[in-house]
C-alpha cells in the first residue's frame, strides 16, 4: 500500500471537472484508489462518493492505493489535486 | 371574475395562454420490497440492465441537446457518471444479496447518498443531491416499469405547472406540447430556466409553493415570461391581452423576416454588412439562415481549453476550413486565441494574476508563446485557400505588437511555401479595445487591412468599470460619450486610410446603440444571429 497527503489546488475543490478527472484517472489503475477527507474514505472511481467528500481548494486529503501499479496510481492522483485547473 | 396573478421570476422570455397540464410525477413507492432467496440472481441481472437502459436514455436526451459544452449538457453528463457510478452499484447489490428488490434498495442507496450531499454548506453541492434523487429515480423507474414521467405522454399542447422538473425530464419534454412552465421552486439559474430559455419555451419559475397549489385547479393559464407573471383562468380582457403581446411579438417577428436576406443599406445608400459572432463552426449554418453576411469574429478559445494538450495545427486548420468552406466568398475573420494568463493552458505555465484583464492575454502571451500562435497562423493560412479568412489579433496595444504578429505570420506562409502546402491571402487587422489601440488609430491604420472594435472591453477599459460587477451596472456604458470618442477616432482614422472599421461587441446588436455607430462611419456590424433580422431593419431605416 501506498498513501500520500495532498493538499487540494484546483478552484473548485473536488467537484465537478477536477472530480470528473480524478475519476478517469484512477479507472486507468489496477489498485484500489481512494481518497479520504476529515477520516471519511472514497473509492476514487465512484463520482458520487467523490463528490460526496465535499473537499474544497486548501483541505488536505489522503490518497492511498493498493494492488500492482499502486506507486504510479498515487502519484498519478496526487499530481492531479495538486494542480491547477480554471 | 378576473383570474388570480402570481407573481415569479421571469425565467425563459415569450408568452403563452393554454390549457393547465399538472406535472405531479407519483411518489415511487415499490410494491415490492422483498425478494426470495432463488430470485437474487435474476433481480441482479435486471438491475444490471436497468442501469445500461438508464444510462442509454440519458446519453440520448445528451446527444440531442445542441451545444455540447453546454451547462444543460455537462449536467446530464455527470448523470451518465451517477447512473453507472461503480459504489452505487455495489451497495444496491449487497441490499439485493441480502433480499432486497432492487428498485426497493436504489431508491434507498439513492436517499442515502443524497443525504451526503443535502447536508453539506456550500449551496451548488446541497444542489447535487436533487441530482443523485433524479438518477435513482429513473433507476427505480425503469425497474418497476414507469418509463415515461407523463410529460413524455403530453398529447395537447399545453401550460405546464409543476412544483420542479428535474433536469431528466425537461430535456425529455415534448418540444412542440409545452407552450409553457411554471414552477414552485427555481430560479434564473436553476436547471428548469437554463432548460426553459435554450428551448425557447416562455417560462415563469419560482412562484412558491402556496401560490401553485392554488393554480392547480386551473383550466387555462397565461404565462408571462418576460414580465415574470402567471394569471390563472384569465376572463376575456386578460386572454386579449395575453393574445395581443402573443400576435405583437408574432408580428414583430414577421416584420423582421422580410429583412433576413437582403444586404442592409441605409436611405442614403451606405452599405452596412451585418455578420456574425462566432464561438464554433458548428454555429455556422445558423448564422447563415438568420442572414450573416460573414463572420465578424470568430472566437477560437473553444479549441484550447478542457483539454489536455494544445490542439494541432491540423485539428485547428480542420476546423478554420469547415467555417470558411460554410461562408464560401464571405468574409469570415478569426481572432487568434484570446485567453487570460490566469487560465491554465496545457504546455503554457499558468499563474495566478492580480488583474488578469490587465494582465498577460490575448496577443501578448501568443507573441511570448510561439509553439501556441505559430501552429494557429499556419491553420489559419493554409485554410485560407478554401474561402475568404482574415486574421484578427485581440488586445493590441501599440504598433509594434502588430507589426511583431504580422512580421510572424509572414514567416509561417514563407515556411509554408517552402513546403509546398496550399495557402490563401489573408487580411490581418486588430481588435480595437484598448483605449490605446483607439488613441494610435491613425499609426495602426497605416499598417493594418482592417480595424474591428470589441465596444465590451473598450468600454470597460475606457471608463475603468469591470463589466461583471453588478454594483457598476449603471456605470457600464457603451454609449458614454468617451467610448463614442474613441470609436469615432478609430473610424476618422480608417476613413483616411482607406480600410474598413466593424464593430463586434455587444453593442452591434443592441438597437438603441446600431444607429449610433454607423453615424460615427462604422461599416460592418457583427453580433449573435438571432439579432441580425432587427439590425438589417433598423440600417434600412436610417437616413
């Protein structure tokens, strides 16, 4: 398992685009991805869970995966809530 | 007895008098709650095909709506993305495991979810909850057998009164069967008024819970939807009245159609053409059959953002060809790429602006960015060769920027040459819409083909108003004698040099505004279609 801390960069927090994204992101991993906020996890391959969140620009988050290209899925997530996005 | 008036937001404009048709869709209530154990497979399997069938609805009430990109098509793409979200799938699966039916456990996983959402601070995704309800519905729905909302079945044409509509459903309404909306809840923003006003059905929204209860009883109902009133069971002197802003309106229109295909002239015989503004090839038939007689600015932004890299100069030459193929002979002018730096471009760093409409835009960034603006010169000029393309560069501010962009574009045709592509002649002018681009009209014109003043950002930069601040609307004023100054200088200066001046803001297409412009010696007009009958007219009735 890997897990990284990640403080959230785009505008609109996890919602709607930069969700939609991070979705696409993690269905193109073998792991399990997920994301937590305040202790609440979300699979990151389910939008409304994502959503659900509620996490907004400057909250941090927790991204964790486990399975074969764990290393490259986080990475790959931690990238995306790290950028910014208009 | 005159009909009781409620009052609401006028949401959608247009009016409309007809029959009530109350759009109360049932409570979902399964009559079945509970499976048997030798069941579960098979409850599972239609589950399954409930979800693909609901997905596949959704996409097509998607695909039919026009512009993609659109707020209405974004929202019924996140409900593409809810229906087949892989967590609601798997907690309706582990209900129906443990014996429940799935209409029974979607309906349940839906609220559970949505409850998530309805709690939160922030109102848009409060909102979203209303979003996940819409989508298990349909999923339960579609399980228990319901298919149509009952909108769907609306045989008479008719006045919808309703206490919401949910997105699924407006966008799957019978176009030519609603005359109108009225709703309990809602605002100018919300989803049944984008809907209202993209279909151009008059509606008004939010009248509040009590006063559509009382209309339910309704026979007849007149919608105003400009003035943002319902009156129901109008008495004879309130249906004449509704019916003569109906044939005013009706009237107006035909009057307007006489003017959509004839070159506009006034009195005294100075030709006005009247073009479009642009967001999109896609535009382009539109445009044609409102009248256009060019394109006076076609807007290339749509090309470079929601993307993950900068678009190919043979993705962008595709699209310059299609919009200069549909206008054949006539003139059609594309301004290269006109973004602030505070938005984030694949392959170009962004960063945070103080003052981004100060800031690093439009030409300024392409001449500091030339893997951006090379490739979108070279489209542009080989394109030419199939139609009549001018180049435009936005937020020019002194001669040299100009002469930098031309000296550019040059080297691409030369480059291009050199590999034996196909090019055509390409016009290139500047967008007028600093006040300093106006002040240097008389240099700028010595080296330019033609001058195009964007009056939105002139007159915001003149009168140092953001047009988007709602405290200074009264402020915002295109018609402010420094802004008529600064567009007269930028005219008296093309007068001189022999080249042409259009305008391309917004007030090209305000009426009130058109005569005023083409006094000050404005040759062309460009605007959105739809406004280009009433400015033939109002040219053709000038002195």
């Amino acid at each position: 398992m890997v897990e990284r801390e990640v403080v959230v960069v785009p505008e609109a927090g996890l919602h709607a685009r930069p969700a939609k994204e991070i979705v696409k992101i993690a269905r193109s991993y073998k792991s399990d991805v997920t994301v937590a906020r305040n202790g609440r996890e979300a699979n990151a391959r389910s939008l409304m869970k994502l959503m659900a969140l509620g996490a907004k620009k400057g909250d941090s988050v927790l991204v964790r995966a486990t399975g074969e290209d764990e290393e490259a899925a986080v990475e790959a997530l931690v990238g995306l809530i790290s950028s910014e996005e208009d | 007895m005159p009909g009781a008036r409620l009052e609401g937001v006028a949401a959608s404009e247009g009016v409309a008098v007809g029959p009530a048709f109350v759009h109360a869709p049932d409570e979902l209530e399964p009559q079945r709650t509970g499976i048997a154990e030798g069941e579960v497979e098979a409850e599972l399997e239609r589950f399954r095909g409930a979800i693909e069938a609901v997905v596949a609805q959704i996409s097509e009430a998607r695909d039919a709506l026009s512009e993609s990109g659109s707020e209405e098509a974004e929202i019924l793409d996140a409900h593409v993305e809810f229906a087949g979200d892989p967590e609601l799938h798997s907690e309706v699966e582990e209900r129906v495991r443990n014996l429940e039916s799935p209409e029974a456990a979607v309906l349940a996983v839906g609220e559970e979810f949505a409850g998530l959402f309805a709690g939160m601070e922030d109102e848009y995704m409060a909102a979203r909850a209303d979003d996940v309800r819409d989508v298990t519905s349909q999923i339960a729905a579609q399980l228990m057998g319901l298919r149509s909302s009952g909108l769907a079945g609306l045989a008479v044409p008719s006045v919808v009164l309703a206490r919401n509509l949910a997105p699924s459903e407006t966008a799957r309404m019978p176009r030519e069967m609603v005359l109108g909306l009225v709703t309990a809840e809602g605002s100018k923003t919300s989803h049944v008024s984008i809907m209202a006003r993209s279909m151009g059905i008059p509606a008004v929204v939010g009248v509040g819970a009590e006063a559509l209860e009382r209309a339910l009883g309704a026979g007849i109902v007149a919608v105003h939807g400009d003035d943002g009133y319902v009156v129901t069971d109008p008495d004879a002197d309130e249906v004449a009245f509704f019916e003569g802003e109906q044939a005013e309106a009706a009237t107006e229109r035909a009057a307007l159609e006489a003017y959509r295909h004839v070159e506009a002239r006034t009195h005294g015989g100075r030709r006005i053409e009247v073009a479009a503004n642009l967001g999109s090839p896609k535009e382009a038939a539109d445009a044609l059959s409102w009248g256009a007689e060019g394109v006076g600015l076609f807007r290339t932004e749509f090309l470079f953002m929601e993307r993950d890299e900068l678009p190919t100069e043979e993705e962008q030459y595709g699209v310059y060809r299609e919009v200069a193929e549909a206008f054949g002979e006539k003139p059609v002018i594309i301004r290269t790429i006109d973004v602030g730096g505070d938005k984030d471009l694949p392959g170009v760093s962004g960063h945070e602006e103080e003052n981004p409409f100060l800031g690093w835009r439009g030409i300024r960034m392409s001449l500091d960015v030339p893997d951006l603006f090379r490739p979108q010169l070279r489209a542009i000029l080989r394109a030419a060769a199939h139609g009549n393309l001018k180049v435009m560069f936005p937020m020019v501010s002194s001669v040299e920027e100009f002469v930098e962009a031309r000296c550019l574009l040059a080297e691409c045709r030369e480059e291009l040459e050199r590999e034996g592509a196909e090019t055509g002649p390409v016009e290139a002018g500047v967008m007028v819409e600093t006040p300093a681009a106006a002040l240097c009209a008389d240099e700028l014109a010595r080296e330019v083909d033609f001058f195009s003043i964007g009056t939105n950002d002139l007159t915001q930069y003149a009168l140092a108003v953001d047009r988007g601040n709602e405290k200074l609307e009264k402020l915002y004023r295109a018609d402010h004698p420094a802004v008529l100054k600064l567009i007269e200088m930028t005219c008296r200066a093309a007068e001189k040099a022999g080249i042409q001046t259009g305008v391309c803001g917004e007030a090209a297409g305000d009426p009130a505004l058109a005569p005023k412009l083409v006094a000050l010696g404005v040759t062309e007009l460009s605007m959105s279609p739809p406004a280009i009958p009433r400015a033939k007219k109002i040219i053709s009735e000038l002195p």
